[in-house]
C-alpha cells in the first residue's frame, strides 16, 4: 500500500522571520474572518444606518466561514504533506483544537446560566449523545445540538481532515483540481434534493446512530494514530467512508452548502498547488473559477424557501454576494502575500480561535452587566457598547490563547517525539514537497466561523 512519495532529499528551511513575513496574509485573512463573524452575531449591522439593506444582501456570517474555509483549505493539507506523517498531523490537530474548545466550554458553562441556549453541552436532556458527538467533533452531522452554536463548522473541518488523510494514504491527494470541480457540480446538481438525516431518521434513534459511527470513528483514529503503514491506511479509509455517508445522508445543511463547502476547501488547496508549481496555473485558474461560479449560481438556484432555515441567511442574495466576497478577499490577500501585514492583523489572526469560541459566550455573560439588550439609542452608545464587547474579547481570546492554545501546541510536539520513540513508524516519513506552512511553529489554525 502506497501511503506516501518517494523519499527525496530533504533540504533546509528558511528562517522563521521569513516564513512569518510570509504567512502574515493568512493570518490577517483569520483576523478578519473572526473579527467578521464576532460582530454578525453581536449583531452590528441593527446599529448602522443602513445594516438592514446589507443584512438582506450580505450574510457576513457566511462570509466568515467561507473565507475560513478557503484558508483552511490552502493551509490544511500542506501541513499534512509537509510532515509527510499521518501520526504527527493528527496528533497536531487534536492539541491544536481540543484544548481551546474544552475549556471553551467550561468557561461558558460556567458563565451561563442554563437557559441560555448558545451552551447546549450537557443541557439537551441526554448527556451521555452530546458528549460523544461533540467529543467526535461531528455532531451536526449526527443529529445533536451543537455544543455550541457556532462549533458546527468544526464538524466540516474535521470531515475534511478525513478526506484529506485518505487521499494522501491513497497518493491521490495531488487531484485536488478534479475534485473540487466534481464536488462544485455536485452542489449544482443535487441542490437541496437529497434530504437531510436521512440515517437517523431510518434508524429511528440518534443514539443507534451513534453505536454505529462512534467505534468506527474511533477504530479510523486509532489507525491514523499508529504509525503502522497498513493500519494507517485501513484507518483512512474508514475515516473517509464514515465522513462521506454522514455529509451525504445526515447532515443538518442543505446538500448545496455541504458540498459547495468541500469544494471551496479543495479550492482552496488548488490555490496552494498552483502557486508551488505542482498544479499548472490554467487548469488552477479554471478549476477555482468553476468552484467561485458555482457556489454563486447554487445561493441564487437553491438558497430559497425551507432552505433559509437551514443555512440561516436572508436569500440567496446574501448568500451568492457573501461566498463571491470572501474569495474576493482572499484573492486580495493571496496577491498582497508578500508584504508585511501590520502587527495587530497578524494578532488577531494568531487568536482567531479563540475569538470563534468565546465572542457568543462573552456576549452573553456581559450584555446584562451593561444593560444590554435594548441596544444603545445614541451613537455614541453604540460606539461604547461595541467597543466594550471587542475589548473583552480580545482581551479573553488572548488570555486563552497565551494560556491554553500555546501550551497544548507545545506539548503536542512533545507527544509526538514521545510517539516516534516508543512506537517507531513503519512507514518512512515523506520529505516537504509543499513550502513550510507555518514559520511560527503554530499549528495551523481550524476554520471557524
């Protein structure tokens, strides 16, 4: 089984200043996105003079995912490739994820009461479900409440990291063109047509569903976690086929937003190959522009009716307007990728998970303490009012992210030299055939949003 390429020599990589002065682009991208995303749902657009007409052409919530996931997609799998270790990046992904989000967690639970339905974790009268299908990181393809309101997208990053894992165990991951033009034309093709849940309704019960998928997913992990070259590969693949059949069959969104949303990320990816010289830039250019059409024309065909209530934006207008921007924006920023981007863009990028998880949270525990809602009347109310809530939580983010997030990286690594020694890998480690991802030695961020 041919897990990885063959083994060149591996050359030495440049200073980190020069991988940070690089990168900053993308980092400014998360910036922005988080910082979007924090004042849709803080709900700035009531507070301007015209926020109703944007609201009902422009979702910038959408627009906050899409451009995370486009990020997501060009730095994701470079990351993987550049290890060239199946083991070291998942590993990676679970100190990079999983300790922000528990004690994201705990902190909300601890600041909200229970009524208040953005912490849903332990509060939708099954305990036992929602621990396991948020633990999985794939709840709103099971049937569960979200944790939290906003941790749904985490469920698409991790299905991604199943599809990626797989390909390149397969040596097929350098097919990220076709792929995200056949996942484009799915979106057009099946709209909302396929219905949603369809597993779980069938079975007759979330629970059964989770006996299903919970030691398929966990047998998958423990695979991609061995460092075995057949067990890696046996774990990819079931991954892979466990991600397919929910986002196929039981997924919350509409067929036309899960699909445009892998594509967008192996879009995202095309950008990366081109741009290393792996993909010729005409294919790459038709491959991104069939995605960009796609996912505009599937916001004005299929974003209509019931569809609203799952993909929570006002019309296919805001849909088709916000998907178009945020590659817009990114081409921007993948133009701009060689010079330097201020310091407090980089920042806000290097926290941007942070500000994903706590913004609803911390809204929450301080609306009441300044008497908020109703919103302020005067301008310069609302000028206060916004300013106190982006201060607290850049100021948390912050904290969590010097407290929490860097820690838990550093101690991946360590977790991962310890892995290596005691469980040496039978498959020989690939050499970085992509350019560094990250010169800071952070892993790269999860797209949120």
């Amino acid at each position: 089984m041919k897990l990885i390429p063959p083994l060149t020599q591996r050359t030495s990589a440049p200073p980190a200043a020069a991988h940070g002065a690089r990168l900053g682009w993308l980092d400014a991208l998360r910036g922005i996105a988080a910082l979007i995303v924090a004042l849709h749902h803080f709900d700035v657009l009531r507070m301007l003079p015209f926020g109703g007409i944007v609201w009902r052409n422009f979702d910038m919530g959408l627009f906050g995912v899409m451009l995370f996931f486009i990020v997501s997609g060009y730095i994701i799998p470079a990351s993987l490739e550049r290890r060239g270790d199946v083991r070291g990046f998942w590993i990676g992904r679970i100190f990079r994820i999983y300790p922000a989000l528990i004690a994201a967690f705990v902190l909300s639970i601890m600041m909200l009461p229970d009524g208040d339905g953005s912490v849903a974790l332990l509060r939708t009268g099954d305990d036992l479900a929602s621990l396991i299908a948020n633990g999985l990181m794939l709840q709103d393809l099971l049937g569960v409440i979200n944790g939290m309101n906003v941790t749904w997208t985490l469920c698409y990053e991790m299905v991604f990291y199943f599809f990626v894992t797989a390909l390149f165990t397969r040596g097929l991951h350098r097919h990220s063109g076709p792929i995200a033009v056949a996942l484009a034309g799915l979106a057009l093709a099946v709209g909302t047509a396929v219905g949603t849940q369809l597993v779980s309704a069938e079975l007759g019960s979330t629970r059964q569903l989770l006996l299903i998928v919970t030691p398929v997913v966990l047998v998958g992990l423990a695979g991609v976690l061995s460092g075995n070259r057949m067990l890696t590969g046996t774990g990819a693949l079931l991954l892979a086929g466990a991600g397919l059949v929910l986002v196929t069959l039981n997924s919350r969104a509409p067929a036309f937003e899960t699909w445009m949303i892998f594509a967008t990320m192996f879009a995202g990816t095309v950008v990366y190959r081109a741009q290393h010289g792996q993909l010729a830039r005409v294919p790459a250019l038709l491959s991104c522009g069939f995605v960009v059409v796609a996912g505009v024309l599937v916001g004005w065909l299929y974003n209509r009716g019931e569809a609203l209530e799952r993909t929570w934006s006002s019309g296919w207008k805001a849909w088709s307007i916000a998907y178009l921007a945020a590659w817009v924006l990114f081409g921007i920023g993948f133009l701009l990728r060689g010079r330097r981007f201020p310091k407090a863009l980089t920042w806000l990028g290097a926290i941007s998970f942070s500000v994903y998880l706590l913004h609803i949270p911390l809204l929450r525990t301080v609306e009441p303490l300044v008497g908020v809602p109703p919103q302020p009347s005067s301008a310069l109310g609302r000028i206060a009012w916004t300013a106190i809530f982006l201060g607290v939580v850049l100021a948390v983010s912050h904290l969590m992210y010097r407290l929490v997030e860097m820690p838990m990286q550093r101690l991946g690594r360590r977790v991962q030299r310890a892995a290596d020694r005691r469980w040496p890998r039978t498959a020989p480690a690939a050499p970085p055939q992509l350019a560094e991802p990250a010169g800071s030695g952070r892993e790269p961020v999860p797209a949120t949003g």
